[in-house]
C-alpha cells in the first residue's frame, strides 16, 4: 500500500504537470477552457494547486491533450510493456496495431495479399510514413506512381490523392505510421512528389 506522503506528494506534482503540458501546446487557459468545457478560473486552480484534480477534470483534459489520464498525470508505475497483437482484416489487409494506447501517432503493420492491386486513391486529413518490410508495394501519390523495394520507405500527406497496394506479383508487408495533420516522424525519407509538406518549420 502506498504511503499517505507519497500520494500527497505525487497530488501536488499533477498541478505543475498540467501547466507544463498546457504551456508545451501553446495552449492558453481560454483556448483550454473552450475545448474543455472547464471554467478558466477552475483550470487556473488546478495548475496552481489550489483545486485538487479529480477524474471528472482530468478526462477531459486527457482528451483534450489526446493523453492517457496516466500520463497526464505522470504515473510512474511500469506495466507489461509487450503490445498484445490482436489481427483484424481492414479491407482485405491484415492489420496489426502496434500501438497500445490512443494518440496522435499509431503504428500498425500491414500484410497485403497480391490481390489487392486495383489503384481507388482516396484523401483524408493525416500524415503517412511507410516502411516496406518484404514484397513490391505499389504507392500512388497524386500524378507519381511509384514502386517501393523491400527496405524503402516514403512519407506523405494524406490529403493528396493516394493509394499503396501490391503490384500483383505477391503479398507486401508494410509497417505504417500514421499521424494526424501536422504530426510528423522524427526520421525523414525523401519526400514523394513535389506537393509532399514541407519540413518542419
């Protein structure tokens, strides 16, 4: 059982943390407020340690910084790190998240049968990195039709017209990296086509 002073202890770091956090997003306490649906004043206290934070606060801050509420409030305990591979079929592809908790970054690895080789691009918001692991995955992105090799990787905005399958000859397996608009991997293939986002400002 954990002793009362290291409780207390922990309770008094969460106010600082929100700040922290808040303040890392260029967030301020009205932008905060009005995703939030807490009062400014509330939020204020709570940073500051004059409220004390329940969960009924902190959901929907998690939500609002897209952070589990355990890492919201800087849990230290250490779980089973393994992520439990649960297959599910996604348009005929075998999909494996990777990724264990929500987040503006997932990561799942793809198995894509020969048979899924009729180009249907379609757009949507998001950011896109993809890492051939074996087999010829063919990429369409806006006018380029591409063909990526075991060991290639490609990065793109998903708001340009795309589409990545086989080339037919056989199945491809890919690990993808999918973040919403403006999230970007830290390591950067070249870009594929001249539309492609640029860097980081």
């Amino acid at each position: 059982m954990e002793h009362p002073a290291t409780v207390a202890d922990a309770l008094a770091q969460i106010g600082p943390r929100l700040r922290r956090v808040r303040t890392h997003r260029n967030l301020t306490l009205t932008a905060l407020a009005e995703e939030t649906g807490i009062s400014k004043s509330t939020l204020s206290r709570l940073e500051s340690g004059q409220r004390r934070p329940t969960l009924e606060l902190l959901l929907p801050l998690a939500r609002a910084y897209r952070m589990p509420v355990d890492e919201l409030v800087g849990a230290t305990g250490v779980g089973d790190p393994r992520v439990r591979l649960t297959p599910r079929r996604v348009n005929g592809n075998v999909v494996l998240p990777l990724t264990r908790q929500p987040g503006p970054l997932q990561t799942f690895k793809m198995v894509i049968p020969a048979t899924r080789s009729t180009p249907d691009p379609t757009t949507h918001e998001g950011y896109e990195w993809l890492y051939v692991l074996s087999g010829r995955l063919r990429l369409i992105l806006a006018a380029h039709d591409l063909v990526l090799e075991s060991g290639e990787a490609a990065e793109f905005d998903t708001r340009l017209p795309h589409w990545f399958g086989s080339t037919g000859e056989g199945p491809v397996e890919i690990l993808s990296l999918f973040g919403r608009q403006g999230e970007r991997v830290h390591v950067h293939a070249p870009k594929v086509g001249a539309e492609a986002a640029t860097d980081d400002q």
